[in-house]
C-alpha cells in the first residue's frame, strides 16, 4: 500500500524586544521647566528580534501626563510625536536583528513642577505583516 501525504506550515510573525539599558525616571529641573523640555542624556538601548521579512512596528507610547510632545531620534530619521506616543515603522528585506539607540527629547506638559518623575515612555513591538 502506498500513499502520498502533502503538509504545510505556516510560520506566524513574531517581534520581540530586548532592553539592554534605558532610564528608570525623570528629574525635571526648574532650567527644564523654563525652557519647556528636556533632552534625555542616556539613551535607551534595545535590541529588536523578528521573524517578519517586512519588518516591524514600534510602539512608543507615553504612560504618565507628562509630555506635550517628543522627538525620538535614533532610526532612519528624527521623529515628531504627540502627547501620547505613536507608532514607529522600520522596514527591510528579510527577517534579522537590529540594535536601536534611542534619544529623546520631550517637550514637557504645562502644570508641572520640578521634581523625579517615573519615567514616562513603555516601548513595545509588532511584527510587520
């Protein structure tokens, strides 16, 4: 007896990220709050992992009301966003790693006072399908 048996998979994208340093707060000063924002000295470093030949979506997204707006530089350009984050898209030809060094420059939102504050950005990613 003979028999012929056909299968097929389907690989799911998947993205991942890894911190490898970033700040754990903010300390705002009285000069910050005059000026009206803050550049963040210490970048945040991470690596991106991801299965997807597309590429992947970066999710940078504000978790206290601190921030008026951000730029974020350390991908293909500088990158205006709003009080509440955005989405970050980096693309290329084939599935791989990428070490990222992000800067950030937050305009700070009217109201506050000088002081620590916890830092106010999560990062997280999603492959690109």
């Amino acid at each position: 007896m003979h028999s012929n048996l056909s299968v097929s998979v389907i690989v799911q994208p998947v993205a991942r990220i890894e911190h490898e340093s970033a700040p754990i707060g903010l300390q705002i000063s009285a000069a910050d709050l005059q000026r009206g924002f803050i550049d963040v000295i210490q970048p945040t470093q991470l690596t991106v992992r991801s299965n997807s030949p597309n590429g992947f979506e970066l999710d940078v997204l504000t978790i206290t009301p601190l921030l008026s707006s951000m730029v974020v530089e350390g991908l293909d350009s500088e990158l205006a966003l709003g009080a509440e984050g955005g989405t970050i898209v980096q693309r290329w030809q084939k599935a791989q790693s990428v070490n990222l060094s992000l800067k950030f420059r937050f305009a700070l939102a009217p109201g506050l006072a000088a002081g620590n504050y916890p830092w106010p950005v999560r990062l997280a990613v999603r492959p690109l399908q």
